[in-house]
C-alpha cells in the first residue's frame, strides 16, 4: 500500500470508506461510478453524482411500470395507473419526512422544482406587513436573499446578521447568552407610504440560516431555532424587532446530503431541499418542508389545476383546496421525477447518513490539513484556507467543502480562474467565484462595501473572468465531497496544486520559463540578441470567427489588418456569439477568397453544395443588426435567408452570417470602460479575439512537440502528439532564431511595414481541438504542456499579438500594401 495512504488510514481509517457498509468506497467506485475512471469529481456543492445502479433502479421501474396522472384521480376512480402514481407520490412523501425525522402530524412536503423554487414559495405566501422584519445570516446563499425584495416590498424591514459569541466570566444562562448578534444596516423601501397604513394585526417575523454554508462548510447549529423561536427577546435584545412572531427557515439545500437537520428536536418552520444534491438525479425536483402550523399562516394569491376544489369562470369566486400539499402544488406534479427519489434514497439508506458525514468529513478534514500545510521554498505559505474557528458554540464541525485560494512566493494570489483552467487539464473538476453566496464570498475575502463597488465598476459581474482585482481576489476556489469520494480524488488535487503552485528548492518559480514581457528591455545591446535571420513563412486569413481560414502567399493590409481576416461572425437567433469553445464543429467550415473575382468561397462536409459570398454587394441583402462583443457593441450588416439557411445546416444550429460595418469607428471602444478581453485598444479590431494579427514562430512550436515528446515518454501521455502551427490559428508563421525569442520583440519591420508588440496570447481551450479525418476530437494538448511551463500571472502564453504601427503611412482599403511570404524581419528596428 501507498505510505501516503497508510498514513491517511492510520488517522481517518474509522471514519473512511464506510469500513462497517454493505460495500468498501473501492467496491462502490468500481461497481456503480465506472464512468469516473480517470476523472476527478469535486464539486458536489454543485451537484452530487447519481450512481449507475440507482439509474438501472430507474430505468427499470419506469419501463416496468405504468404511472398515470395524480391529479385525475377521484375517489371512485378506476385508473390503476393514477391510483400507482398517487400511491407513488405519498411514499415519496413519507421517505422525504422521515429523512429529516419529522413526523407528518407535525409537517407537510410540499414538492417544488427545486430549493430555489421553495424559498420563492415562502417568500411569496409569507404573511409580511409593515410591522415585519426578514433576518438572515450574511452567509446565505442568493435564492434565500431574494426573500428580501417579497419583504421590502410589503413595508417590512430586512437586514443581515452576523453570529458570534459573547465571552462570559460568570455563570451563562444557556445557549441565547452565549451568543449575539452583529446587526447590519437595516433596508426599508417606501417606508412613508407604508407608516401612513393603520399597524393592526400580529406581526410575523422571518430569519434565515443555512444549515451548512456552501462557500465555506460552516454548519450553523440549530439551536438557533430554539434561541429564535423562544429567546428573541433575549438574543435580539435592544432591537425593535425583538417582539412579534418569529418563525425559522432553514436552507438545507447543500447541508442536507451529509446531515439533514432533525426536525424531531429542532422546529424548524421551513426547510427547503433540492433532491440532484442529495444523490445527484433527478434534476428540477426540490421539496419544501413546512411546519403545519406554519404553512397555515402563508397567503398563496395564485391558483391553478390540482389546488382548487371549485372556481366559477365568470365572477370572482375560487374555493381552494384545504390540503397543504395540494393547495401549494401548482398543476400536475413531476410525479415520473418524484417517482425516481426512492432509488436515490435506497442507495444513501444502506450506508447510512451518519456514516456518509463520518466519511466526507474525513476527506475534507485531510484536505484543509496537507493545503495548509503545503510551503514554497522560501517558506511562504502556499494556501489560505476560508475557516472560522470563533464560533464553538454554534459551530461543532464542518461540513466536506474547503473553500481557499493559492498564493505565490511573493504574497501575490494566484487568480482562481487560473487553478479551474488547470484543474480541467488534469482531470479535475472543481468550482471557483463566490458560489452565489456574496455575504459569505465578501465576509471571507475581506472586501468592503467600497471594494465590491469598485469591482462592478471595473466590470466584474457574476461567473465572468476577473478573478483578481486592485491585488485580491474576487472569489475562491472550492472543493467538496461526496458519498462516493475516494481518498485517491482528494491526493490526486492535492499532488496538482503541488506540481501546478509550490515552488520548490529545484525550480525556477513553478517552472515559468517565459522570459517576462514586464522586465524592461536595455537600451542597448539588444539587437546582439538576434543575429540570427528571421523570415515570414506563411500568411493565414480566417475571413469568418472561429471556422477555417485559408493560407497564401502574398496578401493585401487594411486598417484593421489583413483584408478581410475576422470580418465575419455568425450569431445565434438569442444573440450568442458562435465560436469553437461551444460548437467545436464550425473549423469544419473551410473559406478561401479569391480577391480578383471579389468572392469568399465557403464550404462544409454537411452540406452538398458550397457557398459564394459577393464581397462588395451580397451584404447589402440583409438588415444592420447590433453585435455585443468583448464588452463593445458594433453594427453589422446581415444576409439573406438562403446563406443563414446554409450556414444553419453547415453547423447544426439556427444561424445568421453577419459582417462587420466598415462605418464602425474604432473609438466606440472608448465608450466602454472595461475592454474585456481585446487587447488592441488603439487601432480598428474587427471580429477578431484580442488585436489584429496573431504571430507564431516555427522554433517555438518545434520546441513545444519536443516537449511533448518527453512527457509521452515518461508515461504522461499514452499517445504521441505532434502539433501543427495552424493549431494556434496564427495570422503570421515565422521562421528563425531561437524558440520564443519572440517573447523579448517590442516591435518589428515586415517588408517595409511596422508592427508593435502587445505581448503574449493567451492561450485557451480551442487549441485543444482537433480536426480529423473523422470528426473533431478534443484532447489535453498542447495546453497541458504549456502550462508546464509557458504560465505568466495567470495566463498561458504562446505567440504574440501585433498592430499595424501608427507610424506607417495611412493604410486605406484599397492601397496596394501587401504581405508577401519569404519577406525578412527585423525585430526591434525602431
């Protein structure tokens, strides 16, 4: 056995791998998750795993059995089939309560399409007034904040709190004296109208807490129920809202899959759950959990089919359903979905939740223990891991997420975009951002209110790249277990971040080999570095985003460019900007242009004639339509229906060919703040990614295949790759001098035409693809090894991106400026 692993056993054999279940995790792995061979799964926060055989379960009993609709079924009614699925749906019932062991003289399960959809419910029905108030903890999730705009809008007061310990030097008076509460801003929203209303009636308060946090594992105790429910006024001491009613919800959406909260002991009034995160299938099936009492007090205004014992169509009248299930279930119920939960439960029931918490917490736990462990070489701790430890009382344990980030030698953060993209090169998958829980993301990173203004301001939005802003960072990366992780996923992560972001005594600094574009150049000298005789090899143009270009020896400039090179893109009928990164598929269409003739010639394996696009009259068929590209926004002229016909058949999908309006000037990308990716802010860009051409030398992409060579012969790879230059889709082919000497060229002279460097393209999944006899294929290479050792603050770079320089004479569109294959170049000649 592995030492590494007996040492794992020896600490957490009591509690890993189910030691006392009916199967090993090994035999559970092997038996129902073939399909993880090779890959490593964390991020069960996100979605748990369905196991293969709860699938089979599934499949056999939906193609064995006959399930009608629930809700056509009267009490003399003959339909087997309804009479199943209702008997069906009331198990499932049963199986949802006794999970959380709440008996049903007490709750009711009202199934949902999910948690989201629950927290929604309560939020609509909930009976607010001006005399209200909606608390939550700051670490909750955004569906559970959303519960604020129901309050807000009826008068009533919302605000986040914060629970931490009181120190006593005395004797405590229980659980509420332990404890207190940091109140944050209290939110009111036309709270002038609302005082004007007559205050009559009870008023019904709400607090919100997750049972775990899904960006950092803490596991909230739920004594707070208690403390809330019969100590407010103690625990909300000082506060106006420390009378009326207060009622409990808890969000056991990610808490559920290792501890569900036992309503025997704690009365919780709403529990909301979301069965794809308990055991991974089905997917748009939540339930919420309602106290009966509780439910009683929610105000419903719609109606539908199923909750309605009569309606009258012409006048005002409706007499609703008095059960609670029935009278919230809206139409007929997802009863083939509620049907496929007892096999999930099946599976979870023989090995126990006890033993699945004991078994993820000993991942987790190990986890925290190596990250944090893990020091470069000069000392510096490699890893920041997102716990608290200052709540003992509320706090026992936590759940199996380790949210953290990297750090470098030098204290700077490694962004986390950087460890997702690297993680998904060796097999791994994780999340990264702030998981939709923005309280927990800034309470954790420590980021002011002034911060997160700034950071919108930048740009950054939700799920977007900006991963480091002003020096921090703007989410973590997290992962999490689940019932079917193994102890070989948690060492095949922490072995990654040590070959990916420790910086060893016997590395140059994580093996950066990339000379640094932010050294600054001598002043003299330099040319010594490049005797040697450098030539331009081939000139490719790419007329259409993301599909096949062509390459020639010779070819006209524009202002923006090489003529015609990314003036067309095709756009999905929702407005999605179409590129290989979605539809791999579309380098199957091949161009060509013949400049004499004013014709693109287009065409695809899918479609038995080709296309021939006039360059100067066809455009004119189509409207303008507006394209939103790169945070900018550009007019662009459309085609007739027959070429988006053709190209929609060429690539599988609804589509219209559009062209980049030359009335488009290049100052409109002033008008945007924030460039996103372009990189060229200066000159005219048309579709193209970052800047108008893209260079790569022939040295560097045989130093590259030799690489590659190396790891297929240490066993990294099964295969041999060799990688052609047209992977990298490059404008300009060079020949000459040393592999990525390009790197160190602040500019350079083609013929008698300049160009300014902007730096190194970043390089991303699309290289990856390739284009084959049978299809496209995707694979690891080449960006796998690059990233061994081309990674530069967070990007992976090859090639370098260039402009026309300003000091050329003005290149108009119909000069007679050309690029011609075999020109020599001179790198840094001005």
């Amino acid at each position: 056995m592995d030492p590494e692993k007996e040492e794992f056993l020896k600490e957490f054999g009591a509690d890993y791998g189910y030691p006392n279940g009916p199967k090993s995790i090994d035999q559970i792995r092997a038996t129902e998750f073939k399909r993880l061979d090779g890959l490593v799964y964390l991020d069960h926060a996100g979605s748990t795993l369905y196991s293969e055989l709860q699938m089979e379960a599934v499949c056999r009993d939906l193609t064995t059995n006959v399930y009608g609709n629930p809700h056509i079924l009267s009490l003399d009614s003959q339909s087997d089939s309804s009479s199943a699925t209702c008997e069906i749906v009331r198990e499932a019932r049963q199986q949802v309560l006794e999970y959380f062991n709440a008996s049903p003289k007490d709750y009711k399960c009202i199934f949902t399409s999910g948690a989201s959809a629950a927290l929604k419910l309560v939020g609509e029905a909930f009976p607010w007034s001006q005399k209200s108030c909606f608390m939550y903890t700051m670490e909750n999730h955004n569906s559970v904040l959303g519960i604020r705009e129901y309050a807000l809008s009826q008068g009533a007061a919302a605000f986040a709190v914060d629970i931490e310990e009181t120190v006593h030097h005395g004797v405590s008076n229980g659980i509420a004296a332990s404890v207190s509460l940091s109140q944050h801003q209290i939110q009111r929203r036309n709270e002038e109208k609302f005082l004007e209303e007559e205050l009559i009636g009870d008023a019904y308060n709400l607090f919100a807490f997750p049972s775990e946090c899904n960006f950092s594992g803490l596991r909230f105790s739920l004594d707070l129920v208690k403390i809330i429910k019969e100590d407010s006024e103690i625990f909300l001491e000082g506060s106006p809202f420390c009378n009326g009613r207060w009622m409990v919800l808890v969000d056991a959406a990610k808490g559920c899959a290792t501890e569900p909260p036992d309503l025997s002991k704690y009365p919780v009034d709403f529990v909301v759950i979301s069965f794809y995160k308990i055991f991974g299938y089905p997917t748009g099936l939540g339930a919420l959990i309602a106290r009966n009492d509780a439910a009683k007090l929610l105000k419903k205004t719609y109606f539908s089919g199923g909750t309605v014992a009569a309606t009258i169509a012409d006048i005002d009248f409706v007499k609703r359903r008095e059960g609670i299930e029935e009278l919230f279930e809206d139409g007929t119920a997802p009863f083939l979905s509620i049907a496929s939960i007892r096999h999930g439960f099946k599976i979870l029931n023989s090995l126990t939740i006890s033993a699945i918490g004991r078994h993820t917490a000993a991942l987790a736990t190990y986890l925290r223990k190596m990250l944090l462990a893990l020091r470069h070489e000069n000392g510096a701790s490699v890893c920041k891991v997102y716990k608290s430890d200052s709540l003992k009382v509320l706090c026992r344990e936590w759940g199996p997420i380790v949210s953290f980030n990297l750090k470098r030698p030098d204290g700077s953060w490694f962004g986390y975009r950087e460890v997702e993209k690297l993680s998904s090169l060796s097999g791994i998958q994780l999340r990264t951002g702030c998981f939709c829980n923005p309280g927990a993301c800034a309470k954790y990173l420590g980021l002011s209110h002034l911060d997160l203004r700034s950071n919108m301001e930048a740009g950054h939005v939700c799920w977007d790249d900006y991963d480091i802003l002003n020096g921090k960072p703007t989410g973590a990366v997290r992962v999490s277990f689940g019932y079917m992780s193994s102890y070989e996923d948690a060492k095949k992560f922490i072995d990654f971040v040590k070959s990916s972001f420790v910086s060893l005594p016997n590395q140059t600094g994580l093996g950066f080999h990339l000379r640094e574009r932010s050294i600054p150049f001598p002043d003299k000298g330099l040319e010594s570095r490049f005797t040697s005789s450098f030539f331009l090899k081939s000139i490719t143009i790419y007329p259409i985003k993301s599909c096949a270009g062509f390459s020639t020896e010779r070819w006209p400039l524009s202002i923006s460019g090489l003529r015609y090179d990314h003036e067309w893109l095709l756009k999905s009928l929702t407005g999605e900007i179409l590129t290989q990164k979605k539809l791999p598929e579309m380098c199957l269409i091949s161009t060509s242009i013949d400049l004499h003739r004013g014709i693109m010639f287009v065409e695809s394996p899918r479609c038995k004639e080709g296309l021939q696009i006039n360059l100067k009259s066809d455009f004119q068929s189509g409207g303008r339509e507006e394209v939103d590209l790169y945070g900018q926004r550009y007019e662009a002229q459309g085609y007739s229906n027959e070429v988006n016909n053709w190209f929609s058949l060429a690539i599988g999908r609804t589509c219209c060919l559009l062209r980049y309006s030359m009335s488009n000037d290049y100052l409109l990308l002033n008008e945007c703040k924030n460039g996103g990716m372009r990189r060229d802010m200066q000159s005219r860009v048309t579709f193209a990614n970052e800047a108008q051409f893209l260079l790569i030398s022939e040295e560097s992409v045989s130093d590259l295949n030799k690489r590659i060579s190396s790891n297929v012969q240490m066993g990294a790879f099964k295969m041999p790759v060799q990688i052609n230059p047209m992977r990298f889709r490059p404008n300009l082919v060079i020949s000459g001098g040393e592999p990525y000497v390009e790197d160190e060229w602040r500019n350079l002279k083609i013929g008698n035409k300049y160009f300014t460097s902007l730096g190194g393209c970043n390089r991303c999944q699309m290289i990856n693809i390739v284009h084959t006899a049978g299809g496209v294929q995707k694979s690891n290479e080449p960006l796998a090894t690059l990233a061994s050792y081309r990674r530069s603050k967070g990007k992976i770079l090859f090639g370098i991106l260039l402009r026309l320089h300003e000091t050329n004479d003005e290149v108009e569109e119909e000069t007679d400026s050309w690029l011609q294959a075999g020109q020599e170049i001179h790198p840094n000649s001005f």
